[in-house]
C-alpha cells in the first residue's frame, strides 16, 4: 500500500522524463506551503484544477497533485495500470499548464493504496501542507478520519440560470479535543451519580449484612442462584458507573472516537449564481 507508480514516469512542465516519483516545475523554497490535491482518477476534474489553481494564486500556495491508483493490483495482465499512468500523465500536463499561467509552482505524485492512508503519509511528510481538496468519487469520511488538515470536498456539476450549489467541509477532531455536546455530557454525569449510588448501596448491603449474606449463600440447592445473581448485579451496576464516568471526562473507546470523527461536518448553501454563468463551477466553503 501507498506505493508509487512505476508504470510511467512523471513529465515535468516542459515534458522532460524526470526519472524520479514527483514532478515539479521548478525548484520551490523551503517550507513553501501547498494545497494538497487528491484524485482516484486517471484525469483529475477540470472544475478541481481550476478551483485549485485559482486559490493557490491568491493565498500564494503550491499545489501538490496527486492521482491515487486504488486498484494496482487489479487482475487484467496490468491494462487499467497503464492506462492509469496515461491518463495521469495528460491530466498532470494540463494541470501544470493551467498552473503556469498563473505562476502557481505544482509538484506531482503518483500514489497506489488506500486514499485516506496516502493523505495521512503525504500530510506527515516534510511538506507543509495546508489543506486538502478530494476529488468526486473519494468518500470524504474516510480522508477526513486520518487526516492532521482540513478537508475540503468539492461538489461541481454544469452550472444552471438559478441553481444553488452546495459544498462540504469535514473537520478531524485532533486526539485529547473533546467534542462531547453539553446535553451528553449532563446524560453522562446523571448515569454517573444513579449507578455509583446503586454500586455503593451494594457493597454497603453486602458488607452489613455478612452473616445474613453467609447463612443463605452457602446453604446450597436453590440459593446456590444467589451469588451469581449478586456478582451479575455488581457487574451491570459497575460497569454503568464506570463507562459513564469515562464519558463524563470526555473519554472515549477507540472505535468510538473514529466514529464521532466520520460523523462531525458542517454543510453550508453557497449563494445562487447570480450571473448565469454556464460554465461548470467548483464551490467549496472555507
């Protein structure tokens, strides 16, 4: 997984064979800061070009290309990889054209593996990147779970007279960042007081009561129920308290936490297009 691909090699902005698994137009200085673009087709979607290229003019980025084969194994005597490779290397060259005229620097990856684990290795590699921006056919969750940044999804159909667009913006909830709401936290702390008192009253009546406790749970027969009964007793009412303390801290299990991750995103309108523009649009919220 996240291997790069050899079908091909990259072409530089002046279609030099490069020899090498990133392609850039010129050298960049260091920690430049860039936008990082991620598609699972051969072609990259014009409308994400052009929205890619268009914010990193204006907030003076680079922007960091990358075409993820999710199938490279796929049996059919590697056809879909070469044609993968082709259809990379025509979208990498129109990207860097359009780049060019705007005096945007664009570096280019080719990638094979999982999306969400390629973002995650690509944001912890000495790149400072910024954001990242997923192409159509990318389920956003799954890139928006491992990765430091945020994601943008950008949502581009042929733009009609009065037609309002819409975008998503998915937020990764850093480790230790509590995103409890204020009615589950109450919950939380209800669940907590109810089952500790309960557990309390439980040993208290156990600890009072010993020879009581003795005389008939060791009577044998029947009252042999008794102490199972006790310790699954014991066992429902300590296990409530102590799972709803933790969730009272704001702690959370593991498989917990990653869905509350997938889960958090904000949907905001984007006004209609007053213009009446035909052209296909790239609208993302910031």
């Amino acid at each position: 997984m996240g291997r790069k691909n050899t079908n091909s090699l990259p072409v530089t902005a002046a279609g030099e064979n490069t020899g090498v698994g990133v392609a850039s137009q010129s050298p960049r200085p260091r920690k430049t800061p860039f936008i990082l673009v991620v598609t699972r087709h051969g072609h990259m979607g014009e409308p994400v070009m052009n929205y890619a290229v268009n914010v990193a003019e204006r907030l003076k980025y680079a922007i960091f290309a990358v075409h993820v084969n999710t199938l490279p194994f796929f049996c059919d005597g590697g056809r879909r990889n070469r044609l993968f490779a082709s259809a990379m290397e025509e979208s990498t060259a129109q990207l860097m054209e359009m780049a060019r005229a705007k005096g945007v620097l664009v570096e280019h990856l080719g990638e094979s593996g999982k999306i969400g684990r390629v973002v995650k290795r690509l944001c912890h590699s000495e790149r400072h990147i910024e954001f990242v921006i997923v192409d159509q056919g990318i389920a956003k969750e799954e890139v928006a779970t491992q990765s430091p940044v945020p994601v943008f999804g950008v949502i581009y159909t042929s733009a009609k007279p009065g037609q309002i667009h819409t975008a998503t913006h998915h937020i990764t909830i850093k480790k230790g960042v509590s995103g409890m709401s204020t009615t589950s936290r109450k919950r939380h702390m209800k669940n907590c007081f109810v089952f500790g008192a309960l557990t309390v009253g439980l040993y208290a009546a156990v600890f009072s009561s010993q020879s009581v406790v003795m005389t008939y749970f060791t009577k044998g027969g029947l009252y042999t129920i008794l102490p199972v009964a006790l310790v699954f007793a014991v066992s429902y009412v300590h296990g409530n308290f102590t799972s709803a303390f933790w969730s009272a801290l704001g702690i959370e299990g593991s498989q917990a936490t990653v869905k509350k991750e997938a889960e958090i995103r904000k949907e905001a309108p984007v006004a209609a297009d007053i213009r009446k523009d035909t052209r296909p649009r790239a609208q993302v919220s910031v």
